[in-house]
C-alpha cells in the first residue's frame, strides 16, 4: 500500500537555523507531492506542491523541497526560521493516475522555533 | 481568497449519538473528501465525492458513516451511532481537477464523543 514516511517527529531549532524535514514515500507510478502546514489553532494550509517539472519547487514563506525520484524522497527545506515558523508540518503524497486524487499523508512533523 | 469553511467547529456528542458534520466547498469545486485527525496521529483519508457519488473509501468508512450534497454547496458527513473512536478532528477538502490543482481543506470540526 502507498505510505509516507516523516523520519522527523518533533525538531527544536533556534530562530536562524537552517531547516530540514525528510519525506519519503512508497509508490513507484507518477505521483504529485505537496507539503502542509498547520499553525497552531488553525487548519491545513498548502506550503508548496510538486506535479512535474523542476524538481526543487518554492513555496510560500521561503520553504522549498527537492523532489528527488531515486530516493523516493521530497524533502522540505527553509535556509533561516523564524519564530513565526512554530507548527506541524505535513507531507502528502496522491497519485498522478488516481481516480480520486485522495492524499496520502505523513505522520506530521512538529517544529518549535526558539526565539 | 475563497476558502473552504466548516461547522460546527467543535461538537460534543454521546456515545451512540448521530451526529452531522457539515462542510461548504469552494463553489467551482468537483471533487470533495472528508478526512479525519485522531489527536497525535496522522491525518487519514475516509471518502472522496465526486458527481454526486461516493468514488473512493478508506476501510474506516464504514456503514456508520455516509456523505450527502444535499443542496448543491453544502457537503455533509453523518455518523449514524458516534463511538469513543469516532474523536477526532474531521477535515472537510475540495479541488477543482484531481489531475493539475490542490485540495483546500477547512478549519476542521473537532468531534468529541463521550
């Protein structure tokens, strides 16, 4: 079956620090990749996504992932975070063929950013 | 921007109680899902809806569970006969095209069963 694989459960950074939250997931077809985020009290909000082309994809707020197909990986990476940058944080996977584009998502990553 | 809304955005029911969550999609949306949160756990898919019909269903939907488009904006998910396993934070989705756009998803109705 399709998973998603967050190998980062909890990750404490100070404000500055460079961030990176590993994905991985297991499904060989096509697939398009997307990175959510979940500030505390709120709902789902789309950080970026990854349907074809360049494979390092920019989202909102200074975020970017690389889609690396070899590795099976779409790595989210930020150079500096901020404060601002505290919550959950998901990746999410659908297939490219499937019918109903349900999204299959990643345990969830929390970040704490110390100020 | 337009935005996918929910309500209640909190409802407490006993067990055994049916209870109906209720979404409004963003207007030019086709295809609608209902996903859940169990606190400390991943979000999991349970229905997709498309063309007035259930298209895809994960095995924790159940006979319990059913999905209405009863005026043409609101989309609905019921629980017939709520359990304690039934908490959890239920996420209402749309999107426009499965193939090229991305699922907006609504603040969530927090159900707690007692």
């Amino acid at each position: 079956a399709q998973s998603v694989s967050q190998h980062n459960h909890h990750v404490i950074l100070s404000e500055a620090a460079s961030l990176e939250l590993g994905c991985n997931y297991s499904y060989g077809g096509t697939v398009n990749l997307f990175w959510y985020v979940q500030y505390p009290g709120q709902h789902l909000q789309l950080l970026l996504k990854y349907f074809s082309g360049d494979p390092l994809v920019k989202g909102i707020k200074g975020f970017e992932a690389e889609f690396i197909k070899s590795k099976f990986s779409f790595n989210l990476r930020k150079p500096s975070v901020q404060w601002s940058d505290t919550a959950e944080y998901f990746c999410a996977v659908n297939r490219g063929s499937s019918n109903t584009g349900k999204l299959i998502f990643g345990q969830g990553t929390t970040l704490q950013v110390k100020p | 921007e337009p935005e996918v809304t929910q309500t209640p955005s909190h409802q407490v029911t006993q067990m055994g109680q049916e209870v109906i969550l209720r979404c409004v999609p963003i207007s030019n949306h086709l295809y609608f899902y209902w996903y859940r949160q169990i606190l400390g756990q991943k979000v999991e898919f349970l229905v997709s809806f498309y063309n007035n019909e259930i298209s895809e269903k994960s095995e924790i939907f159940d006979d319990q569970f059913s999905v209405e488009r009863p005026d043409g904006s609101n989309f609905t998910l019921k629980i017939r006969s709520t359990k304690l396993e039934d908490s959890a934070m239920y996420f209402c989705a749309s999107f426009e095209d499965r193939l090229i756009s991305t699922q907006y998803f609504g603040p969530g109705t927090r159900l707690t069963v007692l």
